[in-house]
C-alpha cells in the first residue's frame, strides 16, 4: 500500500490534479490534469499566432478570477496533428519549455490548445512525467496548492 505522503521506489506520489509550475514563462502555479492516458501534454491558451520568423506568440491564462495571464514568445517547435477522443483530428503547435511538478523540472513538450471549458489549464500527459512520479487516482493536490504567481 502507497501512503500518501511517502514516495514509492524513489518516486514521487502525485494526485490526479496538481499545481504545476512553468518556470521559464513566469508561472510558479497552474492548475493541472494529470493524465496518463495522454501521451503529450496540453496547455490552454488564448490569442495564439504564428509569427514570420517561424515562432509563436500566445496568452497563458493563468487565473479566472480576477484574471491573470502572461504573454509568451517561443520558438515552434513542431505542427502536429492530434486526434481527440471523439475522434477529431486537428492541427497542434507544440513547444518546448521547463514543467515544474513538486521539486522535479525538466523540459517538456506541450500542445497549444483550447481548453476554455475545461477546469484545468494544463493536461500533463506521460511522456512529461518521465519515471519520476506515481499517480494516485484518488488523491490530488499532493504537492500542495502552490504559489500564485507573481504579477508582471
């Protein structure tokens, strides 16, 4: 039996929803699904585009209420294609930047998406959790709430 507030084989345990950080971009906390029946990660986002000189420019969300964003320049990395559950395939720009989950960071590849319905931000899929973490399914918010992120 995992305790909840243990690690198992030197990894750490972690609720199906998390506080995650986004270093690079200023972000210390955003809410965060953690999903590994999602092989990438995914991040809500508002007011993308795609630039001339082949990067993208977009608004994070951050916070509803009162609302928070930060703006973000990065280079693309690559267009993919992702087909969703119900089916519908549709074109994704992917980024790299650093995931911060509890004290691990490490660079990670992340679909910019719509998730404006969705309660959390972020979708961090397996290939960002790395063999770092368990996911205990009962259980979130293991990390704590984290810290709000600074105003800019």
């Amino acid at each position: 039996m995992i305790r909840r507030d243990a690690s198992a084989n030197g990894k750490a345990v972690i609720g199906w929803r998390e506080f995650v950080g986004l270093p690079d971009w200023g972000i210390d906390a955003i809410r965060a699904k953690i999903d590994t029946g999602a092989r990438t990660s995914a991040l809500h986002v508002e007011d993308l585009q795609l630039l001339p000189d082949g990067s993208v420019e977009f608004s994070v969300v951050v916070r509803r209420e009162p609302e928070e964003r930060r703006v973000v320049h990065a280079p693309l990395i690559r267009v993919t294609r992702i087909r969703s559950s119900a089916g519908v395939s549709r074109e994704r720009y992917v980024v790299a930047t650093t995931l911060r989950i509890g004290t691990v960071d490490r660079v990670v590849e992340v679909g910019l998406v719509s998730r404006r319905r969705m309660l959390c931000r972020m979708l961090v899929g397996r290939l960002a959790l790395g063999d770092d973490f368990l996911v205990d399914p009962t259980a979130r918010h293991l990390l704590g709430r984290g810290k709000r992120s600074k105003e800019s």
